[in-house]
C-alpha cells in the first residue's frame, strides 16, 4: 500500500528562522516522485516542491529546500529564513506509479513574528 | 503556468437534491483527473481517477453511484454528487494531470458543497 506520514501536526517557527517538516513514505515502486504542497487559507493548493526518487542531489527552490533520504524512505522540507506569509499547511505527497497522488496528515506552520 | 478552474466555488443545496461540480483545465489537456475530499483541518481524500473517455477508477470506500464522475473531453472532468445528504457537505478538489507532461498537477480552487 502507498502511504505517507505526517508526524507533526503543528509547527511554529520565529520569523527569519528556519524550520524543518518531516514526512515518511512506504512505497514498493522504484520509480516515483515526492512533493510538498502548501495550502493556505485560500484552501489553494501550491506545489512547493518536488524530488524524483531517482535523483540523489536533493531538490532546492530559493527558500525551501528537502532532505530525500530513500533508503530510510524520508522527505523533509527545509524553510530557511522563514516568512510570515509562509504559514499554511504543508503536505507531503507521493506520485507513484504516475497513477496517482496520496497525501500525508498535513503539518499546520505557524510563523510567528 | 498551468491553469485549473473549478466551478463552483460555493454550493448550498437541499438534502435530496444533486449537484454538480465541473473541473477545467484552461490552458492544457489533461488525460487525467483527480477528485479528493477535504474535511475541516484533515488532508485531502483522493476519491476518483478519471481518465478521459473511459469509466473512472474510484477508491475503496467510495460509493460509485453517489459520486458520479465523467470526464468526456480533455479539458473537463464533472463530479455530481447524487441525493446529497448532509454527511456530504464537505471541500472538494479537483487535480488535473497535463498530457505528456510526467507528474505535475494542477490544483482547481475548490468547491465547498454545503448540503441544508
């Protein structure tokens, strides 16, 4: 079964600083793609960022970067000099099989300035 | 970018009645789509694969003939949620998968179904 797990249901992190959100998967496929979704109040999901499991080098977007470590079948997100208008939930999700995608729990971020 | 519209945006409508969601992609095609459930503070519920032209995949615990999905061209897939009661009322999301274009999708805005 594909699943995706969400460990934190609540973050908060000061303004400027970073924060780290975990996520772990189970999967039987070989080839898949992870990504971060993050859903403001507006309920619109926003693609953060993607990984594809076949890459080593971890995916990076300016602020957000992930710590993909597939033999430990992990996929972290990184917020580096966090800002306020990165509050929101984060889910993870798993493409796999490029049939569908599964999300995670969801983690609420709070950025508090 | 890649644009999804999804109409309504806000539904109230009767126990017992029928009402139906639409989910275009405005500037791709999309062989598939996807419908997910989203109650308050808890994830999205992956319901539905539609594919374009054929019957759609439906996840387990999904009632088919409630939940009545077409996808009769590649920029359209329908949701109609059929005798609504008030258990339905809940966010629905559309996701469409651009043609060709590997695993990226694209999120609809949502329609909060309200169900009196």
């Amino acid at each position: 079964a594909q699943t995706v797990t969400q460990s934190q249901p609540e973050m908060s992190v000061q303004e400027a600083e970073t924060v780290t959100l975990s996520c772990t998967y189970d999967t039987s496929e070989s080839d898949y793609y992870l990504f971060w979704y993050k859903q403001p109040p507006s309920r619109q999901m926003i693609l953060v960022i993607r990984q594809e499991a076949y890459k080593q080098q971890n995916a990076t977007e300016n602020r957000f970067s992930v710590n993909f470590q597939k033999a430990a079948k992990s996929f972290s997100l990184k917020i580096s000099d966090s800002q306020l208008g990165d509050a929101a939930m984060y889910f993870c999700a798993n493409f796999q099989g490029a049939q569908k995608l599964v999300f995670g729990q969801g983690t609420r971020l709070t950025i508090n300035p | 970018g890649a644009v999804v519209s999804q109409h309504p945006s806000w539904v109230i409508c009767k126990s017992g009645t029928s009402v139906k969601i639409e989910c275009r992609s405005l500037d791709f095609q999309a062989t598939t789509m996807f419908w997910y459930r989203q109650f308050p503070k808890q994830s999205l519920m992956l319901m539905a694969t539609s594919n374009e032209g054929s019957k759609a995949t439906y996840e387990q615990g999904v009632e088919k003939d409630k939940f009545l999905i077409n996808h009769a061209s590649l920029t359209l897939s329908t949701l109609t949620v059929t005798s609504a009661h008030p258990e339905d009322s809940s966010f629905y999301i559309c996701s469409a998968r651009p043609t060709g274009w590997g695993t990226e999708a694209f999120f609809g805005q949502g329609t909060r179904l309200t169900v009196v």
